[in-house]
C-alpha cells in the first residue's frame, strides 16, 4: 500500500461531551460517531495549555509552550521554527493549511511548511469570511464559514491527483459567538437543553482566584453572545437559566454544522476511493465549558477544559470501535501522525517532547507510558475572563493545581500578584471536581506525591517552577 494520507480536521473550543460517540446528554454528531465507529476513541486526551494559538503551536511543533514560544494569545508563532508538516512536505507530501491559523499573520508569522495555504485573519466570521493566502492575497468568501472551509478541504484533496496529501482543515465552529448556518438557525427550538449537573456549582471551598473567574452565565453579552434582550420580569435564577439555553443552543448548532462537514468529507474520501489508505482525525485545541459549574469559555485546568476529543480512523491499522483511556496530550500528536507515515522528522535543532501513540493506536499497547501530564496556563488576569495563571499535574485518579497568580507572565499585566492558591482533587471520587481536598487531613500523603510528581514533570520538560509556590503549602493538611 502506498504511503498513508492524511485529513487532520480541528475544530475551536469543541467540548468532548457535546459529541455523541464520548456519551453526549445535549445532542447527536453522527458522522463525528462515523470517525470512533471506524476507528479509535481516546477518552483521556488532554491539551497542555487550554488556549487556542498555544495548543495549536503545541500540536504542530511537538514541543511545550515554554519552547515553541506561543504563551499567549499574544505570542505567534515563528514561521522559522520547525513543524512536523515541514517533515512532510519534505518527505514529498502535498501539504495544505486550511481555515483558522491563529498564530500571527505577516512576515516571521504565517504559515510555513505548506504548499497551500488559506486561513482566516485572527478569529474570522462566521458568514461570509474574508481569508487571507500567501504573497498578501485576499480572497473574499460568501457563504458559511465552515462551509467553506470544507469546500476547499475537498478541493485541495482533488487537486492533489494521487500524490500523498496531508491536509489540516482546521474550523473556526464552535467559538465564540456562536453563529448558526441557515440551516442549522431553529435547530433545538422546540426542546430544553438539559443543564449539567454542577450548573448550579456556588463554587465555596475552591481557590478564591477561581471564584472571582468571569465565565459565569451572567458574564455572557446578551446581544452578541446571546442574539437577544434579556425578557421583563425573570428573576435572577430564570435568567441564568434563559441565558444558558441561548447560549447552549448556539453552541450545539454550529456544532451540529462541523458534523455535517464532517460527513461530506468522509463521503468524499469514500467516493474517490481514498478512505482505505487516508488517516482521519478529529480534535479540537482544548475543550470547553458547557455551563459546567456555571462556565462558559476554557482556560482552567479543570476536566472540561482540559480534556480533546481525539477520534482517529485508519483502516488495517486502527481496530474499528476500539478506545483507550491511555493519557495522551497535545505535544504526542506531531510524533504520532509522523510515525503512522512513516516519515523520518530528521535532524531538529529543537526536539520533539511528545511521545508517539501509535502503538496505542495499533493496539499494541505500551507498558511504559507515561500516567500522569503536566499542564501550564500562562495568560494571568487578561481580558475579561480573569483566569489566572496557573500549573499542575493529572495522574488517572488525581489532580493538583497551582494558582501562582504571577501577572509578570502576562506582557502588560499590573499590579501585585494575588495569593499562591492549591487546589487537589480526588478523581475517583469527585469526579466533578466540586470537592478540593487541598487541606483535609487524610490527603497529605497524595499531596506529597502529586508535588513530587509536579516537580519531576516540570523537570522533565525543563520549565521553572514558580518561586515560593511551594511555601503556601508549609504546613501539612488540617494544621
């Protein structure tokens, strides 16, 4: 069989638990179901920095944000650095990037290591977008972002004429501000969005950092995020309750404009006889929250931001409805879809520091990989979410995070850090993350083991602890 294709399609802000194949309440993503039907479903998924620009650097560079440089939404990315589509390319691929790139425009900043390149500027919108290509070409677009984004996908595959092709067709759907297709506009009209079990979350006993947070339902603009006024007479409860049904709806319908897209590709590969021997994955740069404890957006450690979906299909490679609970992260996606190519990255002033899944995938499993992941939000206090900066460590059954508070790491931040904050949380048992244990007495032990495992992740991965973090944890539990 001749070299594998592949169709890397990642989409913005796409929540794990609003598609159907990882247990869905709120709606169904049948041609998204197609991708774990056929192939594999990895349940433990994560991303190392819960923000757009820098999970996309981590995916495509294969190395941590402290290396590849985008921290912030404010960093791009180094047209000079290596990505492992270079290595692709090299290795005689037809390569092409398009949709949102959101890692800086202009010299030193757009794409490199594609033949083709058409991308939106920044966010982009949702109907009739403007995209920009190489040599400062502007191409205006009428019709629906995702749409579009597909029709071109679809072009760059039948312009490839049976040569190897990689194709990253990444969506602008679902981000913010949530803009149905006409055909998607009064989809869930008739019914009520279930509202998830932490909806209701006060918050107490968690770091005071995170509930000063502005995600709350209450934060959400009416006109622009929610298309509507807010209705006479509701009490403070019934609005909050309006909101999230505005809010929820959106969502899923652009959502529900990804699956169909989806379903056109994966009919095209078919078609043209090209799905046998074509990788396909579905991802999204981090997760998001669905009103889970009251949220809206990402950014924070917690499992709804911090969990991908990753459904990855390749025939004769991949066993059809298989799953993994394995932990995978951002920075294994480069050296993973290397290896199923077979593609040599060569010689790298900057290595990899992921680890490649593909035995995973294969089925054949690997006794030493790794349990637990280290994650690092950098962006303390910025914009109008108020998240702050923080690190910590997941292990399968444990969580500890570190609110440092340093608002050095964001460029133009001010004014003094707030407190160190921690938080610890049984997996296991609190698997909704309402309960931090950081200060029971019966915890000290995990916590000593989680701080050990902390500084031999970051060791590891060769990033600098916080200076003095650990002095807000002195004392043992229940002193």
């Amino acid at each position: 069989m001749s070299r594998p294709n592949l169709v890397f399609i990642m989409s913005d802000d796409h929540a794990a638990h609003a598609i159907s194949a990882y247990g869905s309440r709120i709606n169904e993503t049948p041609n998204l179901d197609r991708i774990a039907a056929d192939g594999m479903r990895l349940d433990s998924a994560f991303c190392t920095n819960s923000i757009c620009a820098p999970s996309r650097a981590a995916i495509l560079t294969g190395t941590y944000n402290h290396v590849n440089g985008v921290t912030t939404l404010a960093t791009p990315l180094d047209s000079e650095l290596w990505t492992f589509p270079h290595a692709l390319r090299d290795a005689g691929y037809r390569t092409g990037m398009i949709g949102k790139w959101h890692l800086g425009h202009g010299p030193g900043a757009d794409p490199s290591g594609f033949d083709f390149w058409r991308v939106l500027p920044g966010q982009g919108h949702y109907h009739n977008p403007v995209m920009l290509q190489a040599d400062g070409v502007v191409v205006e677009r009428g019709g629906y972002v995702t749409d579009l984004i597909t029709d071109d996908t679809i072009r760059f595959i039948d312009r490839a004429e049976g040569e190897p092709f990689a194709v990253f067709c990444h969506h602008k759907a679902p981000h913010r501000s949530w803009e149905p297709s006409r055909e998607h506009f009064t989809m869930y009209d008739d019914v009520d969005i279930p509202e998830p079990d932490t909806f209701r979350d006060d918050l107490v006993g968690r770091a005071e950092v995170i509930q000063a947070v502005k995600m709350r339902m209450m934060d959400l603009d009416p006109i622009t995020d929610l298309k509507a006024v807010v209705p006479d007479g509701l009490t403070l409860d019934e609005e909050i309750a309006w909101r999230y049904q505005r809010y929820i709806k959106d969502y899923l319908r652009v959502v529900a404009s990804i699956d169909d897209n989806v379903g056109r590709l994966l009919d095209h590969l078919e078609a043209t006889g090209l799905a046998d021997n074509t990788i396909v994955v579905y991802t999204s740069d981090q997760g998001f929250f669905l009103g889970d404890h009251g949220w809206f957006d990402k950014r924070l450690m917690y499992e709804e931001s911090l969990t991908m979906p990753l459904l990855i299909q390749h025939p004769g490679t991949i066993e059809p409805g298989s799953t993994s609970d394995d932990i995978v992260i951002n920075v294994d996606f480069a050296p993973t879809l290397l290896d199923l190519m077979g593609v040599d990255p060569g010689d790298l002033d900057q290595p990899m520091q992921g680890r490649s899944f593909a035995p995973i995938l294969r089925g054949d499993g690997a006794d030493d990989w790794p349990t637990s992941m280290y994650y690092r939000y950098w962006m303390h206090r910025d914009g109008s979410h108020q998240c702050p900066a923080h690190y910590g460590v997941r292990t399968r059954t444990h969580k500890l995070i570190c609110y440092y508070n340093d608002p050095l790491d964001q460029p133009g931040a001010a004014g003094p850090a707030d407190p160190i904050e921690w938080e610890l949380f049984d997996l296991v048992a609190d698997p909704l993350e309402v309960d931090n244990i950081i200060d029971h007495p019966d915890s000290a032990a995990v916590r000593d083991e989680l701080i050990a495992e902390l500084q031999r992740l970051q060791a590891e991965v060769d990033d600098t602890p916080f200076p003095g973090a650990l002095d807000a944890l002195s004392t043992a539990p229940g002193e």
